[in-house]
C-alpha cells in the first residue's frame, strides 16, 4: 500500500512520545468536530433507536486513531525487523515493572497507609494505569528493577502475560487477589507480579487490610439507596412509546461509517486491511499454534526445543522462551536509565495530568462525598 501522499503518513507524525501524545489528542478533538458537522451522519444515526451520536462519533474518532498509530502494523509486519519487535516488547516489559508498583501502591492506599491529592478513590488507579510513563507518584524504573525483570524472563518457564495475553486489567484489585482452595492460592495473579514479591520481600502487601475500598463500598450503598427512596417518594410518570427503528450496533456501525461516509481513500484502506487482519486473528483455529509458528520462522539465529512436551505445546513453549530471552537481551543494552527511556522514545519527564484525573473520577468522588454527609462519616480530605 503506497502511503506517500497520506496527510497522516508515520513519517509526518511526532517521533517524541510527549509531542505524539499532545498531536493525537489534538487530532481526536479536531475529527469529533468535524464529525459533529456532518449532517448526512447525523440523519443516519437518527434511523436507530437507543443511538447516541456523541458515543458513535467517539468510537469513530478512536478508529481513527487507533488506524493511524499503528499504520505500520497494519500494512505489514514484514516491515519491521525481529529486533523492531522485541525492543517494542521491551517497551511493555518496562511498562509492567512500573503496573506492579502501581499495584503495591493501591495496596498500601487502600489500607491507609498512603496517600496523594491525584488518589481519590479506587477509580483512578485505572485512570494511570493507562498513563503508567505518567503517573507522578511512581519511582522512574531503576536498574535493579531492570535485572529483576531480566532474571523472571530468562527463567525457563516465565509467562509472556506482559507482552499481550492478560486480559484482565493490571490493577483490578479485586481479581487480581481472588482465592481458592484450603491454602488461598491466587487465581488470577500475574505470574511477574509474585516474582517481583517473591525478589523484593512485599508480599505482605496483599493481605493488608482494604479499607478505603470497604468505605467505598458502603458509601455507594448508601447513595444507591438514597437515590432509590427519593424515587419512591416522587414517582414520574412516564409514557412509553414504541420505537420500530433498529436497534444501533455500535461496534459494526462504525465499519458502516467508513465505508459510506470516510471520504479519505487512505483511511478507508487502512481500516479494510485492519478489519481483516482482526477476522484472521478470530478465525485462526490455534491462534497461539500460528503465532508461535510465525515467530520462530522469522528467527535468525538457531533455536532449540523445549522438550518432553507434546510438539504443539513444544512449539508454543519454545516461541515464549525465545522471544523472553531477546527481551531480556534488549533490556541488558538498554541497561542505563537514560538510555533506556531515550531509546524507547518514553521522556523522564512526566505529563501533568492532573486536569485530566480530576475529571475522570469526579462524578464517582461526588457521590462518595454526597454519601458520605448523609451517614456522617467523614470525607476524605482530597474530595
């Protein structure tokens, strides 16, 4: 696919990680006004009910983005070298040394025993979770925490959770220290995360006592049930009314919008072409077989099986081993801090996202404080 006249091409795009950050924000915000302009879009989405145009065009917008940042990927990964690839692994190794201590922190929170003006209630670990390079309470990445990582990947059976296959959020408290059996084994905790403990002695963390979340709790209760009784107490009447217009996908109907509204030809093909490397992926039988598959065919150096296994299982193993082994390579020359994080295009100097925080947990932190006058408990200083 030739991208040369793309307005959008990678080349055109902030090579600095603060500079595309501050660009993609900006185009997100200049497509959803353009978006909102569109009065053939906005007659389309009135043939649906429970619709909202505001959502559809915030789902449109992040396509966007999310096409335009990894263009690249999606044209063809043959453009990029196995050494692109796994210093791009790196990368999320690194990130996951920062989420385990993002994590320890929630632990401590939770239990009293810390606290910060940007920590209002549990919603906004998941805020920096997803602004991890970001976070200003977080300790850069040291080089000691750097050899901790290398030592958990080049152990023979490390998992390769870090680099895409856990699904469930790094700091989903609840999940994350769910137990069974007599002996209260963890279900779901990232392996990393008990070698990290295991290394740096704060498994103790996880049994201190959740306090803040319990208060959280009971103050939601309280305002769920506040609200219930001033709905009993004045009832609206309300009329319902048919509505024979269908129901609005807005998954699938994003697809519909590129193809009868996109006017950009490049971003009409780059959809198509990510649309169906995502059905290939869904409709691969042993998706992790073939990948494993891929990977060892592209390396080039000699690599050896994992043996005793079934060859399948053998061919996955071995895939996992080979690319935690070159990840760990790649952090051992990018040992140095700062040439680390100039290598990875990450700046050591952090976003001040405190606006942002502060909107994303407001509604939550009015509620707990509305909650908390009504049951006279006392509201916590930073709401």
């Amino acid at each position: 696919m030739d991208l040369s006249n793309f307005k959008y091409k990678e080349e055109n795009l902030p090579k600095d990680h603060n500079e595309r950050n501050i660009f993609f924000e900006k185009l997100r915000e200049e497509i959803k006004a353009e978006l909102k302009q569109d009065e053939a879009l906005k007659k389309y989405v009135e043939k649906f009910q429970s619709a909202d145009l505001d959502d559809f065009i915030l789902y449109i917008a992040e396509r966007k983005i999310q096409i335009v940042s990894s263009q690249n990927w999606i044209i063809q990964s043959s453009e990029h070298t196995p050494e692109i690839k796994y210093r791009k692994e790196a990368e999320r190794a690194i990130e996951l040394i920062q989420q385990k201590k993002l994590f320890n922190i929630q632990c401590l929170w939770r239990a009293n025993q810390f606290e910060h003006p940007l920590l209002r209630c549990t919603y906004d670990f998941h805020f920096w979770e997803t602004h991890i390079h970001d976070c200003p309470f977080l300790d850069p990445v040291s080089p000691e925490e750097i050899q901790l990582m290398q030592s958990y990947l080049r152990m023979p059976n490390s998992e390769l959770t870090q680099f895409g296959g856990w699904s469930m959020s790094f700091q989903d408290y609840e999940s994350i220290l769910e137990t069974e059996g007599a002996t209260e084994d963890y279900i779901y905790m990232p392996e990393w995360y008990e070698f990290y403990d295991g290394f740096r002695g704060t498994s103790y963390l996880l049994k201190l006592p959740n306090l803040r979340g319990q208060q959280e709790d009971d103050l939601r209760d309280a305002w769920q049930q506040d609200r219930a009784r001033k709905e009993k107490e004045n009832p609206t009447t309300t009329q319902y009314v048919t509505d024979i217009r269908p129901y609005f996908n807005v998954f699938s109907e994003v697809d519909n919008y590129f193809k009868n509204f996109e006017k950009d030809n490049f971003l009409k093909e780059l959809n198509s072409l990510y649309r169906a490397e995502q059905q290939a992926y869904m409709d691969t039988e042993d998706m992790d077989f073939d990948w494993a598959l891929e990977i060892l065919k592209e390396a080039n150096e000699p690599v050896y099986m994992v043996g005793g296994k079934e060859w399948k299982e053998a061919i996955k193993e071995t895939a996992v081993r080979f690319i935690n082994l070159k990840v760990a390579d790649d952090l051992d020359l990018l040992y140095e801090a700062d040439a680390l994080f100039n290598e990875l295009d990450i700046s050591t100097v952090k976003d001040d996202l405190t606006k942002e925080i502060l909107e994303h947990s407001q509604q939550m932190v009015d509620r707990l404080k509305k909650a908390a006058l009504l049951t006279g408990t006392e509201p916590d200083k930073y709401w």
